[in-house]
C-alpha cells in the first residue's frame, strides 16, 4: 500500500488524546508511517508517537492496518536485535488482530496524501498480504530466538488475543504455510494453531478449517518421516481432525480438507505401518483402544503383506500358510470377542485383506506380486453373500 518514502509536513506532529480519528489524525499516521523510510530521522521518537496515535485510533481499522505495517518494518530493521525486534513484531501482529476484530465486512475506505501529495486510498483487499506478513515475521524472529508466541503480548489486559471470527482460517493458512516451508522451526505455529482452535467450537466453519489445515501440516511431516518416532501421533492427531470435520460436514470442506483427501491419510497410515512394522502386536489389534482405528488396519495389512511376500519367495503360491496364519489368527481372535466387536473386528480384518489384495496398501517391493484369491478372505466379511448357485438344467 505505501512506500516509506520523503517527510512530509506532519511527520513529528503530537497525538492528542481529545481527537477522534478524523482525517487529519489519519494523515499524521501514515506520515508517520513514511518517515520511517527516512535516513536522517530517527525512529524512536516516530514509533512512540504512532504507539500514542494508534491508541487514539483505536476503533479506525486504516490506522491499524497502517500501524501493522510500521511495526511489520521496523521488526525487519531490528532483525538483527531480537528482543527489540520481536517486540515489533508482536506490535504488528497485535495491530493486525485490532483491525480485523474492528474492520467489518464492509470497511469505510479512508484517504491518505502519499509522500509526492497524491491521494491513496487505503483498502482492505490486501488484509491477508499484511496478517501473512506480520505472523510470518513473528514466527520466523521467535524460531532464531527459540521461543514460542507470547500471546500476552498480543493483546490488552483482560482482552481475548485470538478471536473464532472470519478470518482465524486464513491465519491458521498462513502459519501452516509458514511451518511447511521451515520445518516448523519453534513451537510458536503450533501454539498458534491450538490457540485458534481453542477460540473456535468444532461446529464453526472456521474452527473446521483449522482442523484441515492443521491435518495438512501433520501429514506433511508424517510424509517426510513416516519411520520417525512421532509419526504415529502425527497421524492419531490427523485422524482425529479428519473425523471431526466429516462427523459436521459429510461433503468435508471446500478448501483444506476434502472427500478426495482422504485417499492421502489412507496413504500416510500405509506409509506408517509398513516403516514402522511390527508397530502394534497382533493381541492388541482388536484391544478397546485399538479396534476400529485406521492405524491398526493398516498394520494388520503389512502383517499380511509381510507373509505374502514371505509365501510366494518359498514357493507357497497356492496354499500360503504364513498369510493364511496371519488371517486365521486374527479371525479367531476377532470371534472370540462378544458383539458388537467381533463384527467391527472382522470389517477391520477383511478390509485389511481386500486392500492388501487391491494392491492400495502394499510395500514397493510387493506391489508386483499376484494378487491373493478373493476365497482367502473374503468369507471373514460378516455380510458377505456367497454366489448364488447356478440352478440345475432341468430343475424345477
């Protein structure tokens, strides 16, 4: 929007508290604002005085955003100062909050003379440029410091610092954005996220679309380390999301997690299991914390994969005995429970099989290999419906 550029007439004028923000009080921000691209001004006293005008301008959401945006630069000069520079950062960052908590959904667009005198209007159609802005500058200052937000520094005492409103998805976008690209380098996104998500109710849109970008980011580190350590609680919190947002929305969400996004959970529980085998051992497959969980599906299929593969190298092709033991354990394991279980636990280990079978959920060096006859499995289905027989010529 501006350009910190040449002094011009009002730079060093004092706030009085008795204005309102009339257009003249705005001018003198945005002077402000341009001073601050002055070599041979210093920045202290400009910055104490735009703090003062701001106050004043408390309720006008184009002196905020102009606010945002001179913190947002002096958090970049003092880069080097990180204390001093975070303090801006957060300044910037508190600005953004107060001007989306006051803008509207139609905000009245105000006028500023630039540093060559000609009018600008101050939009609000850039309001993600300038949050993305300040957040990012945030998160990257306090990842070198290695610290996370403080979000008392965000907000006024006794004032709620991140609010559930129309613009908490596009935040939660922008620091998963931010964490993907840096590795999530500071706790600092991820306290951002839950803070969101603790502002929103799981039925709110916004509160929903958190959850899908939060999924995103998950995934994307279980992608990058499916065999780490934390991979498995990745993708319990992932899963976690993904239910949530289909148990409000069954068509999930129109952008940051979708119907079709779900075949990459599918693949990441894959990716999971199968470097991480055996992660779960088979007598705790069909355990109350266990049953019904993706996770342990996928590790039932790279059981079976295992002894598959395992079968056909030993020239078992027909009778596979190491995958028909893993299935018959199972199964005896699943019938032996009292119902509703034994039935989720047969869903659970037939949908292992037939995965497994299709193809979808087998190692690289498996994926060739022939596929396992429908009769190995597919009676372990508790609907399943043998072929009708084929009536006799001649029968009545």
């Amino acid at each position: 929007m501006f350009k910190p550029a040449a002094c011009l007439a009002f730079v060093m004028l004092a706030a009085s508290p008795a204005l309102a923000c009339t257009d003249s009080q705005l001018q003198v921000i945005a002077n402000r604002y341009f001073a601050l691209g002055e070599a041979s001004l210093k920045p202290a006293p400009i910055v104490e005085a735009l703090r003062q005008d701001l106050v004043t301008c408390a309720t006008e959401p184009a002196a905020q955003k102009i606010g945002a945006l001179a913190f947002s630069v002096m958090a970049q000069r003092e880069s080097a100062n990180g204390p001093v520079a975070i303090g801006y950062a957060e300044e910037a960052m508190r600005a953004v909050l107060t001007m989306q908590a006051i803008m509207g959904s139609k905000p009245t667009i105000r006028t500023v003379s630039d540093s060559n005198g000609a009018l600008t209007p101050i939009r609000f159609d850039d309001t993600y440029d300038v949050s993305k802005r300040a957040l990012h500058l945030l998160l990257a200052l306090e990842a070198r410091a290695g610290r996370a937000i403080s979000f008392d520094a965000l907000s006024k005492p006794g004032d709620q610092p991140v609010k559930c409103d129309v613009y908490a998805g596009s935040m939660a976008q922008q620091a998963v954005f931010w964490m993907k690209d840096h590795g999530d380098l500071t706790p600092g996104g991820s306290a951002f996220l839950d803070r969101l998500l603790s502002a929103c109710a799981d039925a709110d849109y916004a509160g929903l679309s958190i959850r899908g970008y939060r999924i995103d980011l998950l995934l994307s580190r279980v992608e990058a380390e499916p065999a780490g350590p934390n991979a498995p609680a990745w993708l319990r919190q992932a899963q976690a999301d993904s239910d949530v947002i289909f148990a409000q929305r069954r068509e999930g969400l129109h952008i940051g997690w979708k119907t079709d996004d779900l075949l990459r959970l599918e693949r990441a529980t894959w990716n999971v299991a199968s470097a991480t085998a055996p992660a779960l051992p088979a007598d705790q497959w069909f355990t109350p914390q266990n049953l019904g969980k993706p996770m342990t599906v996928a590790v039932i299929a790279s059981e079976l994969d295992l002894a598959y593969a395992k079968d056909l190298a030993s020239g078992g092709v027909t009778t596979n005995p190491l995958y028909r033991g893993v299935l018959m354990s199972a199964f005896n394991a699943a019938r032996a429970l009292p119902e509703p279980q034994a039935r989720q636990a047969r869903k659970m280990l037939h949908l292992a099989a037939r995965r497994h079978a299709d193809g979808v959920w087998r190692r690289e060096a498996n994926k060739a290999l022939k596929k396992p006859a429908d009769y190995f499995y597919n009676w372990i289905d508790p609907d399943y419906q043998p072929p009708a027989t084929a009536p006799v010529s001649g029968a009545p």
